[in-house]
C-alpha cells in the first residue's frame, strides 16, 4: 500500500519532458505507514488466518518441524521394533533347524549303524 501511494512524475527540462528523470513523491504520512506495515511483516494481521508475520509463521514452522521429527522417530522405532521381531522368528526358525538335524543325525547313525 505505500508503493501505490507514490506519485511519478516525468521531470520537465526547457518546457520539454526528460523521459530519463522523474520526480517521486510520497505521502506525508509516510513513516506511519512503514510503522505500520513493518508491524504487520513482524507479528503478522490479528483478522487473518493464517496471521502470518515473521513471529507467528517462525513459531508454525518450528512446531511443524518438531512434529515431523517426532513422528520420524516413531517410524524409525516402529521399524526397529519390526526388525527385532523378524530377527527373532529367525533365531528360531534356525533352532528349530538345528534340533531337527541334530534328530535326524541320531536317527539316521542309529538306523545304519548296522
């Protein structure tokens, strides 16, 4: 909104326009319009949602990134948990393998022993 506000004008030269030189104005009340508005850049518009603001979209961007972290370490548990699982049914699976080749050893020494 300050910017609409400036006024450009075409510099005149001996009754004739220089169209490399303008003259700008502003309003008068221009510092409390930057006031303003850097106000609203800092801590955002209290009728907006999202408010925005520097303050406010810093605070949301921090409490999104802790989020994501969290829920990243859930997932890296919830797969570590899955691992220990698999790791687990394998050692018996391997057991199991082994007691069956230690029966099937006897039994097969037993049976041509003879």
């Amino acid at each position: 909104s300050l910017l609409r506000s400036l006024n450009y004008e075409v510099e005149k030269k001996d009754n004739n326009y220089d169209k490399d030189k303008y003259k700008i104005t502003g309003p008068t009340d221009w510092i409390s319009t930057l006031a303003s508005l850097e106000g609203y850049a800092a801590n955002g518009f209290d009728n907006a949602s999202p408010s925005g603001g520097l303050g406010p979209m810093h605070t949301l961007v921090q409490t999104d990134q802790h989020d994501y972290l969290t829920q990243s370490q859930t997932q890296q548990l919830n797969l570590q948990n899955q691992m220990t699982n698999i790791q687990q049914e394998w050692t018996l699976v391997s057991t199991s393998m082994q007691v069956l080749n230690g029966i099937l050893s006897h039994l097969a020494a037993e049976i041509y022993s003879n």
